[in-house]
C-alpha cells in the first residue's frame, strides 16, 4: 500500500479532501487504520463500530471500505444498511455502547469533496484529545497487517430506524400534530432524505419535501442550510401557505428554518428561540455554550435566566467536552450545529433541532418569525452576515497578520474598541453614527478559505463591514 498523497488532518470537524485527488480508498483505509489502532491501544476494540454514509458520490463504497478496515483489524464492523444522518451514526454508539463510530460525510461542503468523521464511544465528536492520538498512530499503520489480530465480522445494520424511533421519543410530536402545521422540509439532497416524511407521515403532520431525489451533485446545490442556497425553500414555504420550512445539510447534523414568510431564520436565532424554550417550557438546567462566531444574543438570554456562559473556539469538539465535563443545556455554533444532551447526547442533530422548532411552535402558538420578533423587542436587534473568501497564495495569513496588528485602532473604515483572538481575531467595531457590532476574520478549519463573520445592530453596519473587510483582503 502506499502512503498518502497528502498527511491525512483532522480540521475543526473531521478530515475532508477532494475526491479522487486527495480522498482516495488508500486514504480512507489509511484513516480507518488510524482509528483503529486507537480503538486497540484504549482496550475498547472488542466494543465495535457503527460506520455511516451519506449520499455523496461513492459514499457508500467508501463507507463500505473503512468498514472492511475496522472488520480486517478485529474490530466488529456495524455498516448502515443505507445513508443515514450522522446523529443517527451517535444514536447507535450510545444505544450499543460502541467503542466509537466513522462516518464518510463532507458535511456541507460543495459536491467535489468527502470526508471522514469519527465519533467517540459516547456518541458524539471526538475531541481534540483523541483526534491528536488518532493522528498520532497514522505513521505506524501504512501496511493492510500491520494490526495484526484476527478479523471480526461485518455486519450491515439499519441504523435510521432506531434513530427515529428516538426521536418519537423524545419530541412531543403529538403536540405538533393537533396544532395543523404544515411544513415544507429540504434536505439539500442529503442524508434527511425521507425521513423528516417518515415521521411526519407517522403522525399525520402535513408536509411537503423539496430536494429529496437522489442527486450526488446536490443539485448545483451547496449542502449547507443557508442563504442562498435555501431559496427553494423560501420559495416553497411561502407558494404552499407553509407554517415553517426546515433544512438540513449534507449528513443533517445542522439546521436552518423558514418562516411562513419566507423569511430565513438562522442558526442564531434558531439558537436563541431554543434555548428559551428548553428553559422556559423544557425546565432544563445546566450551562450554555456557544462557539466564538455565535450571536451575542445568546450571551443575553442566558444572563436574563442566570446560566453560566461558556464560549468556545469554533469547532462542535469543543462544545462536546463541556457537554462530558457538566451539565449543558444546549451547546451550538453559527454554523447551525446545535446540540442538547438531554434530549440527543452530545452531538448536534439537524433533524431534532427542527422538530423541536416545530414544537416550541405549537406550545407558544407563534410563528418562528414572531419568537423572533420577541426576541428583538426584548434584547434590541442583531443581525448578522457572513462571507467566504476563496483567496490567493498568502492572502489568508496576510489578512490575519492585519488584523493581529499591535496597537490597531482602526479597520476598514472602522473605528476597533477591541479586540479578542479566541479562534482568529475579533473585533468590535464602532462606525460612529451609533452602530456597533464584532467582525471576526478566521481561517477555515476544514476549506481553503477565510471566512468573515459580523454581528451589528443595524443591517447596514454588517453589510458595509463585510464588503469593506472583503474589499480590503482582495487588495493585499
């Protein structure tokens, strides 16, 4: 076997490349390698692993291929029968007691790209801990013996069904159902497909699925819930007379929402109203937490209800080792990955986060965009944007050695009141007419890109912010 085309690196959420030039089968074999050294060298090998797939081009090959790995490695190999979301993958860790779980997913990244996720055996991402033994073993594992045990068995299980069945458990889907809703779900031709249908079908809740057809292309598509690659659904929710539209990613662990009127609701605000309703309504205690590039609104509310804040660097790892080490509430990021271990362990979950959307919906007998229009009234408006800037050579380290400057006062035009480098640099900005707001300028952590995120109080501060830093990084 040889070794592979390039060093196999776990970013904020996994290890993602482009298919056939850097994700190869080697590669993925490689990677499985890896996390099965590790597995043996914590005595939990015996324990076994579920590997999942999403509906990405030869996903299911590749999932079938890190399957044989672990299997070849004496390891029990549990492969999904089908594509199934990745927090179906943790449901099944914890259900099982697995050693731990792999899933082939690029998340929300554009067709081209694959990547391999491992989850840790309580069901949710491995921290930054054991990714770095997991990428501590990788030298040592290049040849197919080089465990050396006897092999286990492959089995192939189903693991959407029992994940739903969680989810009727969990959500008061009942209480949805007498409320009338009607909704429009979209997958993004991701691994939801059908199955918000399936329950929704179960309880007789109206519904409608756009970007459901199987489409490794996703359609010309972004995977990823957002602006704007949800106008379909806008479009549909609003064509249909929907109460709400919901939209998942490719492997459905993050969320976005429509509003009846078509308004998009973000994972911020999705955040927000959640919490409010698992504290208000759910009674739920703990902490919150939230990563660097997440609403200050959340900061807010969690004062309001005197919970402890924690904030993290921007990756749901660091989230999860919170949710280990006390009691959380929720934990979420901009990103749209929002976990509560209550109802869901410590693992983001699209297709939950939605139900209970629709949930806090039916109890407060409001529409998302009047819970956020509350929300406003009360702790003043936040808005937000973000862009994702493809660069050239040098242009990413040169924007962040900018904006690292000593003794910055000023940026794009902006007047800096301070400064903050958690996970890259933020900087709260003032624009002298009364507007105020954070700009935070951060690589990514799984593309090669920039990424610039902004917070305001007015949407005129956030969309001159975010061009002005935009044209300023072009120009270096």
């Amino acid at each position: 076997m040889t070794s592979p085309t390039c060093p196999i690196k776990f970013g904020t959420d996994g290890w993602r490349a482009l298919i056939a030039e850097d994700y190869t089968f080697d590669n993925v074999r490689w990677a499985a390698r890896g996390v099965a050294q590790y597995l043996i060298d914590t005595g939990d090998a015996d324990k076994g692993v579920a590997i999942g797939y999403d509906c990405r081009f030869m996903s299911e090959r590749f999932a079938r291929a890190a399957a044989e790995t672990i299997a070849a490695a004496g390891i029990p190999a549990h492969l999904g029968s089908s594509y199934a979301p990745t927090p179906a993958v943790a449901c099944a860790i914890r259900q099982h007691q697995l050693a731990g779980g792999i899933v082939i997913t690029a998340s929300h990244n554009p067709w081209a790209w694959n990547g391999f996720k491992f989850k840790a055996s309580y069901g949710g991402s491995a921290g930054p801990e054991i990714i770095k033994k997991v990428e501590a073993v990788l030298p040592g594992v290049a040849a197919e013996d080089s465990l050396r045990r006897p092999p286990a068995a492959l089995e192939e299980v189903d693991l959407v069904a029992p994940y739903l069945a969680h989810l009727e458990k969990v959500i008061h889907l009942d209480a949805i159902a007498r409320r009338g809703f009607q909704f429009v779900v979209d997958p993004l031709y991701g691994a939801a497909r059908g199955h918000f249908q399936r329950l929704f079908t179960r309880y007789k809740i109206r519904s409608t699925e756009i970007h459901g057809e199987a489409d490794p292309l996703f359609g010309g598509l972004h995977p990823e819930p957002i602006e704007p690659h949800i106008a379909a659904l806008q479009k549909a929710v609003v064509e249909r007379q929907a109460d709400a539209g919901f939209a998942t990613d490719g492997d459905a662990d993050r969320i976005g929402a429509v509003d009846r009127d078509g308004r998009f609701i973000d994972s911020h605000r999705i955040f927000a109203i959640l919490l409010q309703y698992l504290v208000e309504v759910r009674e739920l205690k703990g902490a919150v937490v939230k990563t660097f590039s997440t609403t200050k609104l959340v900061d807010q509310l969690a004062k309001k209800h005197g919970l402890e804040l924690i904030e993290t660097p921007i990756g749901f790892k660091h989230i999860c080792d919170h949710m280990l080490a006390r009691e959380v509430i929720i934990g979420g990021e901009e990103s749209g990955g929002i976990g509560v271990p209550a109802l869901g362990g410590p693992e983001r979950d699209g297709m939950m986060n939605g139900l209970l959307l629709a949930e806090a919906m039916a109890h407060y007998g409001k529409s998302l965009g009047e819970l956020v229009d509350e929300l406003h009234r009360e702790f003043g408006p936040h808005y937000y944007g973000r862009v994702d800037l493809h660069l050239k050579a040098g242009q990413k380290e040169r924007a962040i050695e900018q904006a690292s400057a000593a003794g910055l006062t000023s940026y794009a035009g902006f007047s800096v009141e301070q400064r903050e480098t958690l996970d890259g640099v933020k900087m709260y900005l003032a624009d002298g007419q009364g507007g105020s707001g954070w700009l935070l300028v951060r690589p990514s952590g799984t593309e090669p890109l920039l990424r610039v995120y902004c917070e305001a109080s007015t949407e005129k501060l956030v969309h001159d912010a975010l061009a002005a830093t935009e044209k300023l990084i072009r120009n270096l």
